[in-house]
C-alpha cells in the first residue's frame, strides 16, 4: 500500500508539472510577460529609457564636475578603473570595489559595469525617464511557437558579440536549430550568452527577417530557447523581442549573426514603427 501511494503521489507530482509546463506557453502568458515588460520599461531605476549613455571603460573614466569624462551633476570627483579584471572606484585616498553586472548609486545616477574583463563598458541611468511609444507587438499566434532540437556545433568556439542590451560579451558557439517558415525548413544559428552571473547563460538567437525594418526592427531581434523535456527546446517568436537601441540611441545596435537572416516575414513577437526616441527633458 505504502508503495502505491508514492506512485500515486508521482503521477500527480509529474501531471502537475506538465500542466505548469503547458500553462506557461499559453496566449495569456505570453501577453502578461509583455504586459510586465512595458511596465518595466515605464518603472525600473535601470529601463533603457533612463540612459544617458554606454562609455568604454578604457585605462579609465572620471567621473563628477563638468570636465569629467562622464559629467555627473551634483557628483563629487571619482574615477572608475580596472586593475587586472578588477574594478574599483577611486575618491580621493579611498577606493571601493565594484562588481560587474551589479548597479551602484553615484548621487542621483545609477552606474551599472559590464563586459568582458579588458573590455568593459559602463551605461549611465539617470532619473528622467526617455519618452516614447509604448512597446508594441504583432498578435499573438500559436503557429509561432515550434519544438526544435538543439544540434551541437561541430567545433564550439568563443566570440565577441553585442548582447540584447548593446554591450560586448563572450559567447560560446551552441549550434543551430532548425524549424519550419513560409512552409520551408530553415535554421538558425544559436549561441550561448553569459547572464545575470557567472553561472547563468542562455541560448539565444539574434536574427533578422523579410520583416526587418517594415514592421519589425530593422537592426533584427533576439529570442531565446526555452528548456523543454530531454534535449528539446521551444522556439517562440512570440517573444522576440527588439534590443535596447530600439528604445534609446545611447546603446549600440548588435550586427545581424552571420547566417541569422530569413528570407520571409516573422510576423510575431515585438513590432517596430520607427520614431520613439525622443530624449528626456534632462537629468
């Protein structure tokens, strides 16, 4: 008895989760997430329409007064360095590290430290937010989302792209996926970019379509795999989404990844009308 209740309690456990599993690619998903994401563009002390600017790095920035590499109202003098992979922010006699990938204050402005060690880059957020359009997106449709495999790229190698956010990262080569447009099979080239942490990555793809500048945006689109059971992934571009240039000039556009360009309209996911990008009043 004890050892049919277990089973029981299994079936139950895996039913619960692969209706968690279908639950989550459904339409009212899908349309929340892109509810939260407007509202994250509107709110977050970080939205792309809050920056004022992404500066290399270099040998390093000052910061504060008028004559500052990066002019800071209402910020006294400091200077942003990199020392061996590591960087500090140096004021007067005292110097405080400071972690890559995490924001830090300056006063009024948000600092947030990126990239490769060597090659790090610094965005400026200030208060005033960018005003624009509204995020907008193509109707939702089912037939957008495919199960695909994954298939392993015969030499994995590392190279230096322009993530969905305008700064340079370190991706691995993760293969191609293949999946059916227009009534054709075609592929797409999927490389594995760092995340939040050393630990984390994703697989996305950067692709352009027919699409690409009527109707979508031109500079082309990133949408990620999601993990499904065994070695499949779903493939939906409903969430194709525009990188943070479509938002603000202040970030660099990514170049299209060689063989991503589909030669048929992806008329899913998030639209791109032109204009939008008026700057703020001042910070």
């Amino acid at each position: 008895m004890p050892q049919r209740k277990n089973s029981t309690i299994a079936v139950l456990l895996l039913t619960a989760a692969a209706s968690q599993e279908a639950l989550s690619q459904t339409r009212a998903v899908v349309e929340q997430e892109r509810r939260d994401f407007a509202e994250w563009l509107r709110t977050a002390p970080l939205s792309p329409r809050r920056a004022v600017g992404v500066f290399p790095l270099g040998p390093g920035l000052s910061l504060g007064p008028g004559n500052a590499d990066i002019p800071l109202t209402g910020v006294a003098s400091a200077r942003l360095e990199e020392r061996d992979g590591r960087l500090a922010l140096r004021r007067g006699s005292s110097s405080t590290p400071v972690a890559r990938g995490r924001a830090f204050a300056l006063g009024k402005w948000q600092l947030l430290a990126g990239g490769p060690a060597g090659r790090t880059t610094v965005t400026v957020f200030g208060t005033e937010l960018r005003t624009g359009k509204e995020p907008a997106w193509f109707s939702y449709d089912p037939r957008s989302q495919q199960t695909v495999e994954l298939v392993p790229a015969r030499t994995p190698g590392t190279l230096r792209v322009l993530a969905l956010d305008g700064i340079e990262v370190e991706a691995t080569e993760a293969g191609t996926v293949s999946f059916v447009l227009a009534g054709k099979q075609r592929s797409l080239r999927v490389l594995r970019l760092p995340g939040a942490s050393e630990e984390e990555n994703e697989l996305m793809i950067y692709f352009r379509d027919a699409g690409s500048g009527h109707g979508s945006y031109p500079a082309g689109r990133f949408v990620a795999l999601i993990p499904q059971a065994g070695s499949r992934y779903l493939l939906d571009f409903n969430r194709a989404r525009n990188p943070f240039c479509a938002y603000n000039t202040a970030y660099p556009c990514p170049a299209p990844w060689s063989g991503n360009a589909l030669d048929a309209p992806v008329q899913s996911g998030e639209r791109y009308d032109g204009g939008g990008l008026e700057k703020p009043p001042g910070n």
